[in-house]
C-alpha cells in the first residue's frame, strides 16, 4: 500500500519550520505549525497547531520522534502538549524526541467551539421511559449548539484530517519517519496514520485500544459489557467471602444484594441523583481491585437507603464525563469526530437499547451509553469515509490492554493487534486504563522500553501482572 501523497499545493505546509520557544522550568520547547481547515482546499482557512517537544537526551544515541496521543475522540481532555512532561522519567527521552501536540479544536491550537446548551434531563442511570424523549431532544438542542458556534467547519474536524496534521508535523520537523505511541482514541488515530502513511510509520505502540471495527457509538455502548463483567469478577470475590461481607453467597446473590441496595436508595425521587452516583460507584469501585472491600461494605451500608450514608459514601464520586457548564462556549471536537462513522437514524433504536441497558448494564451509567448523543440522529455528513485499516508497509509494533479496561472494552485491544499483527501485552485481572508510564507496572513498561528503544518484540503475545492486586481478605471468611 503506497503513501496518500500530498499534492504540490501543500508544499508549503510540509517545508514549514517551526520556531521554539523553550521553557527552563521543565525543558520543554513549544511551537505552532500550519495546517489547511480543508487538505482539498489548501487555500483556504489555516489551522494553528500547538506542538511541544522534550528533545533526546542522548544526542548521539537519538533515533528520531515519538509523536505521542490520548484522549478522545478528537484528543478531547487527552494531555496535548503536556504529554512530554509526563513522559520526562521514562527512559524514551533518552533517544527520541518526544514531541506532544494539540489537536486540531483543542487546547491552545485553533478552537472548534459549540454553544454550551441547557439539558432539560438530569443524569439518570436508570431513566423512567417517560424521560427518554426528552434526553433526545437534549441531543438535538447539543447538536443546535454545535451547528451554530462550528458550521460548516465541523466538517473537517476529522480522524483523517487529524492524521495528516500528525504528517505536516512529522516533514515541518524534518524527519522521514515517525514513531508513535498513542492511547485510547490515540491507537485509533495511530492505525489510521499506518494506513494512510504506511512508508512514514515505524515503531509504534498503541495502549487501551479502540476496536478497528467499532462504530463510535458500538465503542461507547462497549462500556456497558465491560463494567458488567468487572461487576460480576468483584460479586464472585464477595459471595467467597460472605462471611466477611454478609452480602450472598454466590455472584447472583450479591448482584442481587446489589440491586436491592440501589432500589433503596432510588426509592425517593429527590435521590435520583445519589442512586446514579451509586451505579458510577458499582463500575468505577469494581474496576479499581483495591477498592473492592470498599465496594463491600458500601453496598452493606446502603442497603437501607439511608441518604446521609449514601451522600457520606459517594462524596469522591464523579459522573463522567464532567459537564461543560461554565461560560458560553466548549471544545465541539468531540461532538464533531464521533460523527464520522454512522449513528442510527431511528429513536425507536436508541430507546430500545436504552431499555437493554437500563435493565443489564446501568453501573458507570451504562444507560448514558446507549441513548442519542450529540445530534444522534443527525444531519452531519461526513466528506470522508473511515479509513479501512490494515498494515501494509510498516512494522510490527506493540498493543496494550487491560482485560478489565472498563473504558476501552478488552475484546477491542484484542482485534487490534490481530488485525495489524502487532504483539498483544495483556494485563491480566486488572480494571486499569493507559498503563505504560502511568501505572508503575516495570514489567509492561519494560517490554515496552524494550521495544521502542532497541526494536526486540517479544517473542509472542504476553500476559503481565496487574500492579493493583485484589484486597488480602481470605477466601472462606
């Protein structure tokens, strides 16, 4: 598969220098490069696109970039230009410059606003059937705001646009080739720039991984499943301790304890709002191993619906992710990349699996889901379709999953690699999300160090430890 070559008119964009600026406190350089809104329309509006680099620290040692992503979709609330910073103890600084960027709507590159909109709906985790037309029209009121503060413009914030601004970046810092570590919607746009510039990849690392055959709306839905089952991991542990715990002997029995816990407390309309940070509680505590006690005796307490307990118990929690409520206008790139692939154009579709959800997989507002988004359904048409992806040109690299990922569902990281061929590390009981370099787990971060910095692949799919081990509470007790 060859390149998707740039035509003459963009010459100017891939022969542009960035200029630094450096900052002593952290030692990172940041600069701003150009980019077409419209690559078919070269001379037409230009992006700005904040770039930050920490160069190699072992000059004659260095091999190249390491373009770094997360965040999403779109790179919304990923780290940016700060992804160098965090990456500064690792040992990749040590040969590779690590540039980090914003991406195209994001940050400090040229915004891509919406209006922020009021919701007639609170957040509900299990929704009565009488609210669903009015969440839906709480979608189309969002999508109003998009149109009206992005217009046309949201066209172009696009997966494939995204991907080539990764490729101006690469050419404006003089490099033939990138290297890259992406996660979450990263490893997504990391598959898409391999397909698309096959001759332009070499290493890569794509960890917490999107599924290659996902719709953005199958991606999201995923999330249902994947805090389901770390639900059932964390009752199968409590009903083997259910002297301890006193919740049920078996993983239904506790589920069940679970739901009579969750009905208590929803038994007042004013705790609508406690019993939805409860079912956040149910996903968010059941994928986090060390807090399953916790999770135990929570769900002890509450099962008699005591308010100021709940209030006590769910003070740390969050729904996510955070509404955007301050002045009047947000970031719309999310609004905008999600788009890209189809969403039903049906209700009835969205209030059917709404009822599925409500009923199988309500924790971590499951229901949030399923039912319309952002303009879902709408009347954006993407210029492009998605890209079919394959590899065809460049290296093997690595993915990296946890099984219990209740962001990313683990079947996606799976077909990732499968797909690419890339070596699949597999971190074995553990509810984590992005691990290299953030979870202190040595035995992934060096295999992937490894790969990076000398090219040794393991030699087949590996399966490592979680760093976050299930509480010391004996089997039996």
């Amino acid at each position: 598969m060859t390149n998707e070559s740039p035509p003459a008119s963009l010459s100017e964009f891939y022969r542009q220098e960035p200029v630094w600026s450096g900052s002593a406190a952290d030692g990172i350089d940041y600069a701003t490069i150009e980019v077409p809104l419209n690559y078919a329309d070269p001379g037409g509006e230009r992006l700005s696109i904040a770039i930050s680099r920490k160069k190699a620290t072992d000059p004659a040692r260095r091999r190249g970039i390491l373009l770094t992503l997360n965040g999403g979709p779109g790179g919304y609330f990923g780290l940016g230009t700060r992804f160098p910073a965090t990456l500064a103890k690792t040992r990749l600084t040590e040969r590779y410059d690590v540039i980090g960027f914003d991406p195209r709507g994001t940050g400090a590159s040229t915004p891509l606003l919406a209006e922020i909109t009021a919701t007639q709906a609170k957040p509900d985790s299990r929704p009565p059937e009488s609210r669903f037309a009015t969440i839906a029209e709480d979608a189309r009121a969002r999508e109003q705001g998009c149109i009206r503060a992005g217009g046309q413009r949201r066209l172009h914030f696009s997966t494939r646009n995204l991907v080539r601004d990764m490729d101006v970046i690469r050419a404006a810092l003089g490099e033939d080739k990138l290297n890259y570590l992406g996660y979450t919607y990263g490893t997504y746009a990391g598959a898409v720039y391999g397909s698309m510039f096959p001759d332009r990849l070499d290493r890569n690392v794509l960890d917490s991984c999107v599924h290659p055959d996902w719709s953005w709306r199958e991606q999201l839905m995923a999330q249902g499943p994947a805090n389901r089952a770390n639900l059932e991991k964390w009752a199968e542990w409590v009903a083997g301790r259910s002297g301890h715990f006193s919740l049920g002997d078996s993983a239904e029995a506790v589920l069940a304890t679970v739901e009579e816990a969750v009905a208590a407390l929803g038994a007042q309309p004013e705790n609508t709002g406690l019993r939805t940070l409860l079912d956040c509680a149910l996903g968010s505590r059941s994928a986090d191993r060390a807090r399953w006690t916790e999770l135990g005796l929570l769900v002890a307490d509450l099962r008699t619906g005591d308010r100021a307990l709940a209030e006590k118990w769910l003070a740390d929690e969050r729904i996510w992710p955070p509404s955007e409520t301050e002045g009047e206008t947000r970031c719309g790139v999310l609004d905008a990349v999600i788009m890209e692939k189809p969403w039903p154009s049906d209700l009835e579709t969205y209030f059917a699996d709404m009822r599925e959800y409500r009923e199988k997989y309500p924790y971590a507002n499951g229901v949030m889901r399923a039912q319309p988004f952002s303009g879902a359904p709408s009347s954006f048409t993407p210029p492009e379709s998605p890209v079919e992806l394959r590899r065809e040109g460049y290296p093997a690299g690595l993915v990296v999953h946890a099984d219990g990922d209740p962001i990313d569902h683990y079947p996606g990281g799976a077909a990732l690699a499968k797909r690419l061929g890339h070596r699949l590390i597999t971190i074995e009981d553990s509810g984590q999300h992005e691990i290299y370099a953030f979870r202190g787990n040595a035995a992934v971060d060096e295999l992937v160090e490894k790969y990076l910095l000398d090219g040794e692949l393991p030699a087949a799919d590996t399966v490592c430890a979680s760093t976050v081990p299930r509480p010391n509470v004996p089997a039996g007790t």
